[in-house]
C-alpha cells in the first residue's frame, strides 16, 4: 500500500457536492484528492440521473411538437423513435459533460483518484482501484459526496430482465408498449411523463392520496389533469404485494386485490443513501435506516474533522442544493462563514414542468397569514401563443396587506426557468420584495416573463374589489 500525506482535504465522490467542495477548496489554496470509484467522474448526477433524465426530456419534447406542429402534418412523417434511440441519443451530452468536469480537475490541481474509497480512522483515507492497487492518504479534512442509489425493497428481484429502477432503466433496450411505474414521486412523475410522451400506456402507482403533495394543491391538481390526459392511469393510496415477472412481462398484485401486467416495471419508490462499505464505523459514525448521515450547521458528521454533503445527507437531495451544501462546507474549512442551503426552488422535469418556491396555500392558510394571489395563464401570453406552449399558470402569492412575496408556483414552458425571476425578487430586503416590482418594471414583450405582470395586475385587482 502507497502512502500519501500532506493533504488538506479528500473528498469521496464527484457528483455535484463533491465537485463543488473539491473546486472550492482548491481555489483557497488546499490540497485536494478526489476519490471516484467509476471510470469518469460526474457521479450519479451526469451518468445516471439528473443529465440523462433532463435529456430525455428534451428529446421526447421535440418528438411531442414535432407531432402537434400543424405545418409539419402531412409534409414529413415523424420516423418511429424507440427508448434505444433516445438513450443513444443523450450520450452525446453525457460525454460533453464529463470532458467539462474533467477539466475542471486539470485547471485546479485537483488528483483524481480511480477506486473504492472508505474511512480507514482519523485522517485517513484508503483507496482501492479496479486493479486492487491500494493507496493510503492522510488528511486534516474528508467530506463525504457519495449520493444515493434506488431503495430496493429484498422481495423485488432487480436482477429480472423486465424490472428496472431509475438507474438501471438507462439499460433497457427495448421500448415496452406498456410500463408500470411504481413510485409517484418526483421521479416516477418525471419518467411517467416521458414514456407517456412516447405514446406508451403507462400505469403510475402512488401510495399517497395525491400526486407530489408537498406542491400547491392547484400545481398538484394540475400535473394530474395533464398526465391523465397524455394517457396515464394514476392509482393513488395503493400499495404493492408483491412483485411477479416472467419471460413475457410483470404483474403487480396491490394490497388492494387489484392486478397489474404490463410489459415492463420501473420501480421508483425512494432512494437510499450510498452509506455501506465507508468505514463510517472507524471513526464512530452510524447512518440511519436509510443510509443517511447527520450533520450539524457546518455539515460536520459525529466525527471530528469529517463532513457530509449532498443526498447522503438526505433533504433536499436536489443537484442545485447539493452543488451549494459542498460549497459552502468547504468554505467553512477554508475559513470563511458556512452557509446552510435554504429557500431551495422545486424543479420538476415533467411535460409540463413544474417549479416553485416559497410557501404553499395550505401553508399560508394554517400559519393564517392573510395573502391574495395572482395568475397568469399560459394560454394568454403572446409568448406562449408563439410557441404553441399554452398549457400552464405562474401562480403569486403575495401579504394582503404589505404586498410581500410569499411563494411562486409556476406550472408549464419554462417554469424552472421562469421562477427565478420570482425567487430574486423575494430574497429582497423589505420594501424590496413585493408585488410593486412587477408592476413598475418593463419587461421584454413577448415573453413567458411577461407573466409576473400579468400575475401582479390580477392580483392587485383582487384587492380593489
């Protein structure tokens, strides 16, 4: 075993924290390591989940415009395009990311090292490489960046041709005419939304009484209607028996009595933390029952001199939010104030998307603060109408009395790009952070921005009643 001292600080894992912790303590002037156990870095976050996904989309987009676009029906038939096709297709983006993220290591000075990190005690760090050539690195500093994987209940066999989860569905190659999802969270309605824009019937199970409930009712009202009527079966308050596949598909049995086939299943029913085989238990740590760590307001673990960032942490366990948790961590090992990521904006990658910040309706109304809201309809904007993206609203919610900001809900074109508009103006200061602001400035005319105009008006006139 080589060893190798002198570092300030190692990270495990290169997925969004980590990098963000590697880049940033770098530029102070540490000495850094990267220990990535696959063959590129990127984690899960380029290869497998929020690059791939958001791709996807994109593509089953133009597939979707392609079909409603009146100039292009009869002039040119749209060829069959299949999951194989499209999966093909991403890796082109996949590859253009990790020669940036790459590069990020070169320009910094940071060693990346291929292998199986883990804890071997205090300040000190073992990798193992594919090779099974070992090294020891000793450190002042280790921050903890290895993600999450899909919560695999024992009774479910993954290893079944026709049983994917949101990893593993990368690999199907082939374009089933009907799919089970199981799991109505934020990924099984994203996954649910591209396979329903391929024109595959798509059966989505939720064991809750409402799809993403932590959303405005309205926004969650809203996601339903449209996946229902791109030709999704949602089943809510239903949970799974067990699990059957054979040669020629999947039958789901619910605790209901009720039978699902179809010819493929993604299993899409929370994740867990990438906690095992760390050596969390040479220093003292202990994950919880879903293999995440504590951490206090300086992403500090139990144990001296070691941290913990991103979906290992759990909550929010958003690639934006886990990009801030490294960088603001490393911050505070480099001296400066740590920072602890709050006011989170929702990104929701389905078709139609969704993104929203601040508080909710419910929210408002059990806390009784007295607020009116405001909305524009997509189908009103001269942007929109362009487009032909009219399905959707930007929702204000805003103090009767003072105007203030208290939450954006948007649902349609744009909206994770639309609410950041919303999201500036309310990380104001008072008076700053009001309605005022979208009726005094001029916005670019036509755009979907123009929609916190029409919001704020509309508003406001609900209170001139």
């Amino acid at each position: 075993m080589n060893t190798s001292s002198g570092w300030d600080l190692v990270v495990i894992g290169s997925g969004p924290a980590g990098e963000a912790a590697a880049m940033r303590a770098a530029k102070s002037g540490m000495k850094v390591a990267m220990i990535e156990d696959q063959a590129q870095v990127g984690g899960s976050c380029t290869h497998l989940g929020t690059i791939p996904s958001k791709a996807l989309r994109h593509q089953v987009r133009q597939v979707i415009r392609h079909q409603r676009n009146p100039l292009l029906q009869g002039v040119a038939d749209m060829p069959d395009v299949g999951w194989p096709q499209l999966v093909n297709k991403i890796r082109d983006v996949i590859s253009a990311q990790v020669r940036v993220r790459s590069g990020f290591y070169f320009r910094n000075r940071v060693q990346v090292f291929q292998g199986r990190g883990r804890i071997a005690g205090e300040g000190r760090v073992q990798v193992q490489d594919r090779q099974e050539r070992e090294w020891l690195l000793e450190t002042r500093y280790i921050i903890l960046a290895t993600g999450s994987r899909p919560y695999h209940p024992e009774d479910v066999d993954f290893n079944h041709p026709r049983v994917y989860d949101s990893d593993t569905i990368l690999d199907m190659d082939h374009t089933p005419r009907n799919l089970i999802i199981y799991g109505a969270g934020v990924i099984g309605c994203e996954y649910a939304s591209l396979f329903t824009g391929m024109g595959m019937r798509v059966d989505l199970v939720n064991s809750r009484e409402h799809l993403l409930d932590f959303l405005d009712a309205e926004i969650s009202d809203a996601l339903s209607y449209h996946l229902r009527e791109q030709g999704c079966t949602i089943r809510h308050g239903e949970e799974y028996e067990a699990v059957k596949a054979d040669d020629d598909g999947v039958t789901l049995l619910l605790k209901s009595g009720k039978r699902l086939r179809a010819d493929a299943l993604l299993w899409s029913n929370g994740r867990s933390g990438n906690s095992r085989d760390l050596g969390l238990e040479t220093v003292g740590i202990q994950a919880n029952g879903r293999g995440q760590l504590q951490v206090d307001d300086t992403y500090q673990t139990s144990a001296p001199g070691v941290y913990a960032v991103g979906d290992l942490i759990g909550w929010p366990s958003l690639a934006s939010a886990s990009y801030d948790q490294g960088r603001f961590c490393a911050a505070g090992l480099c001296g400066d104030a740590s920072h602890q990521v709050s006011n989170v904006p929702t990104g929701i990658y389905t078709i139609p998307g969704i993104s929203s910040v601040g508080r909710t309706e419910h929210e408002l109304t059990e806390a009784k603060v007295p607020y009116e809201v405001g909305q524009a309809f997509f189908k009103n904007l001269a942007r929109a109408q362009i487009t032909g993206e009219k399905a959707g609203m930007l929702k204000l919610l805003f103090h009767r009395d003072t105007l203030e900001l208290l939450g954006i809900h948007c649902f349609g074109y744009q909206a994770t790009e639309i609410v950041h508009v919303g999201q500036a103006i309310m990380a104001q200061p008072a008076p700053h952070n009001t309605l005022d602001y979208f009726v005094e400035t001029t916005f670019n005319y036509p755009t979907m921005a123009e929609a916190y105009r029409v919001a704020a008006i509309n508003g406001l006139n609900r209170l001139r009643r």
